[in-house]
C-alpha cells in the first residue's frame, strides 16, 4: 500500500477532524450483525457551538473520539434527546425526591481513581453489560474513555453517606448537554441512579438555561437501551429529521 494512502483521512468539518478507525465489527448491541461506526478525532477542542452541531447530527463520543453509527442495510441506532422543560410524572417526581433526600452530589473535573473503577465494574458485571470473557477494566482503558475529550465535560458524582454508589459523565454544549454514559451500584435499585441521573441532568439544562438533553442512542431491539425510550415526550434522529414521539 501507498505511504500516504494509510495515513487517517481528513474529515470535511469544522474543525476537521481524523478519520482513525473505519471498518466492519460485530454490532455490540444486536447479536448477529455487523456494525460500522466510524471514529473520528478532531484535530482540537471544540466550541460549545460546535459541539451542539454534531449532536444535533446524531454524533456520539467515546474519550477524544466521536462517532455515529454508518451500517449498511440498517437504521435500528437513533439518536434521542429530550427537551429541557420535560414534564415530569408523578414517578419521576418520587425518584427524585428519594434522592434527593438521600444522596449528596458533587460534580467536577472526569478523573481516574480506583473507586471509580470497582464502581464501574460492579455496575458492568452486575447487570450483565460485559461480553463474555471481558477482563477488568484498568486506568487507562477507563482514561481513555471516560477522561480523555475534546469538549467541555465534568461528571456528576452521586455519595450515599460518604460512599461513591453513581458516577455520571456529561458534555456541556452552548444550548445542551449530553449524557455520555452513567453507572452505579446495581445493588440499590430503590434509588432508581440511572433515572435519576437523567432528572439531575435535566435540573442542570432547565437551571443554565438549555434546550436540550442528549441521551445518545436509542436501539430498535435493544432491550438495555428501552429505558430511553420511556420517557416521553422524545425527538429520535430518523434519517435525517427529529421526530417527535409524545
């Protein structure tokens, strides 16, 4: 192969970014089918407008990186969001005031430590999200995908007394944030942490004053990804159009 022909393709936006990985997996989300998402780095930090651009074109990130689902013959991926001014429900209202009542929470820089880790663990073998034979995860692996960006990001760090029990990551765009992913102790299900993660996010929107909460993508099928879909109303990204569903 030509030198410059294996060098990471430059991507056509602003700012541009590098074409890192782009091929053929097994999907991590529906067994049996082949995914493609293309990862992405931009060659610098980007704006909160900016950011705000590719989520509104159904971007996710995974650490430095950003991605959006391209599988041939297949939709089943929809970005999904909510808008801030969510009407909550009753049982909204109750997961909140429990916890409210029982959870002190701190938010700050994404770091590593390895109370995060033994957390995050306990909440991926626990309810049954690692593949099999996955191995532990380790500082840098964690690093590289909950610490490493390349946008404005802090989490939200949920104490019970005075133990960690969730941890949640989000990006801070000009008009949104997005959820980029939230774990928790699976052995405290009365606290209902990863819907009231999404309520505590939704607070920080309606109190800085905006539009809309990311909540990455919904998966037609995907059972571990239906919750998302329960909370009503929504804008999916189908095609190229939000689409509302009441």
């Amino acid at each position: 192969m030509d030198r410059l022909e294996s060098l990471p393709l430059l991507v056509d936006v602003q700012p541009a970014e590098l074409l890192v990985h782009d091929a053929a997996e097994d999907c991590p989300y529906l067994p049996g089918r082949t995914a493609r998402m293309p990862l992405r780095l931009p060659v610098r930090s980007l704006s909160g407008g900016e950011l705000d651009a590719r989520l509104e074109r159904g971007d996710r990130r995974h650490g430095a990186l950003f991605y959006r689902p391209s599988c041939a013959g297949c939709t089943a991926c929809q970005a999904i969001r909510l808008r801030a001014e969510f009407p909550l429900s009753r049982a909204h209202r109750r997961v909140l005031k429990r916890g409210d009542a029982a959870l002190r929470i701190e938010m700050g820089s994404p770091e590593v430590s390895d109370e995060r880790i033994a957390l995050y663990d306990k909440h991926r073998f626990g309810r049954g999200l690692a593949r099999d034979g996955s191995p532990p995860m380790d500082a840098l692996s964690y690093q590289r995908f909950l610490v490493d960006r390349q946008c404005e990001s802090f989490e939200l760090r949920y104490y019970l007394d005075d133990r960690l029990v969730g941890l949640a990551i989000s990006d801070r765009g000009e008009h949104s944030l997005s959820a980029v992913y939230c774990y928790y102790d699976p052995e405290l299900p009365k606290l209902s942490l990863g819907t009231y993660s999404i309520l505590t996010q939704l607070r920080l929107c309606q109190q800085w004053g905006l539009e809309h909460l990311y909540l990455g993508l919904y998966i037609v099928g995907c059972d571990a990804m239906a919750y998302k879909a329960r909370f009503r109303p929504h804008e999916r990204l189908i095609g190229e159009q939000w689409t509302r569903f009441e």
